[in-house]
C-alpha cells in the first residue's frame, strides 16, 4: 500500500478498474464482447503469441521445463493464430533445448 499511495485514491481506482475489467474480459469474454466498447485494450501478453512468448523467456530465466505443458497446449490450441508467427516452427528446438538444459 505504501507504493500505491503516493498515487493517490484516484489512481488506484483506476488500476483497480483496470484489472478487474480485464480479467472479467478473460472469463466472461464471449458476453462482454457483446458489448465491444467495454472490452479493454489488449496488451501483448494477453495474445497467444505473447503468451506463448512470454512463457519461453520465463522459462529460460528461471531455468525450469514447468511451462513446458501450457506451451504444448497453446500451440497445439491456438495453432490456426500463431501459424502467422514462426513460434509452431522454431517451439520443437526451444523444447528441446529447455528439456536439455534444465531437465536434472
């Protein structure tokens, strides 16, 4: 709270608003996006691709096979959206080099 403070109410308020209208976004997005004008922007991790994405740097830095699963299961999910990015390609050798890596 100390480092929201200096914000002030209106500011938290705000972010508050914020998070809840995009988490509402995730999971009631087919009666919200009945309403497109309530839908909040999306940010580049809420994309698959970013997801994906952010999820393989995840896993370098932590030096961990954990996200291995979620990025199987989006890929293979979501492979009509990010057969436009190389991530279907070059996923095989990022996997393969986190199980070698990592994998102890």
């Amino acid at each position: 709270m100390s480092q929201l403070e200096p914000a002030g109410c209106q500011a938290l308020c705000q972010i508050v608003g914020d998070r809840a209208m995009r988490m509402l976004a995730v999971v009631q997005h087919d009666e919200i996006a009945k309403f497109p004008q309530l839908l909040p922007p999306k940010l580049p991790t809420e994309t698959h691709y970013g997801i994906v994405d952010a999820l393989i740097q995840r896993s370098y830095k932590e030096k961990t096979t954990a996200y291995i699963p979620a990025i199987d299961r989006l890929i293979e999910q979501r492979a009509d959206e990010l057969n436009e990015s190389s991530l279907p390609e070059t996923w095989p050798a990022n996997r393969e080099n986190l199980i070698k890596a990592f994998s102890g």
